[in-house]
C-alpha cells in the first residue's frame, strides 16, 4: 500500500532524481496575457473557423425549422381550402378556400425551395 508521506520522486532513465512540483513556475510571467501556446484560440484561424462553423449549424437548425413550419402551415392551408372548396354554400366559403389553397401552394412552393438551396 502505497502512503502520500511515503513519497519518493519519480526517477528519469538515466536514474537521476526529479521532483515534478518544481517543473513548472507558477510566478512566472507570460507575455500574451495569460494564454500558454497550447491553446488553440491563438491560431490566427480559430475565429474565421468557429463563425464558421456556428453560421451552419445555426442555418441547418433554421432551415429544419422553416421547411417544418411550411409543413404545418400546408396542412392547414389544404385543410382550409378542402373545407371552403368542397363544403362552400356562399362565395365567402369559396373565396376562404381560396385563400387556403393560395397558402397552401405557397407553403408547398417554399419547401421546395429550402429543400433544393
């Protein structure tokens, strides 16, 4: 069983003795702000790379939000238009129906185009 008071420091290839505490300095000054090398919001790259990136996930996400809003608003649209058209008496009725079947297309006609950009 190994005791954190019984702690020898770790021993390089060559058997020389070193303590890993001391490896790094941390009252060290760093001249680029407080950033280390390693961090990859350096790269000159990063900011073109992640607008990038974000403007498609976010144009995905709000494409598949319009093309199912002109879903829904189709099927309402048809569902308007079946009921002014089919069971219509008077000319509102009709012209109701009318309307719906102009939302209708135009909801089917704007599918098409998200779908084929």
């Amino acid at each position: 069983m190994v005791s954190d008071t019984d702690s020898s420091p770790p021993a390089d290839a060559d058997d020389a003795s070193r303590d890993d505490r001391t490896a790094v300095d941390p009252t060290s000054a760093t001249t680029d702000g407080g950033s280390t090398a390693a961090d990859p919001r350096d790269d000159p790259t990063y900011d073109v790379v992640y607008r990038a990136t974000r403007d498609a996930m976010w144009d995905v996400v709000g494409t598949a939000t319009l093309v199912l809003f002109y879903l829904a608003l189709t099927g309402i649209g048809l569902s308007v238009a079946w009921t002014g058209l089919r069971f219509g008496i008077g000319p509102t009725a009709v012209a109701i129906g009318l309307v719906g079947l102009a939302v209708c297309l135009f909801s089917v006609y704007r599918v098409y185009v998200l779908a084929t950009e």
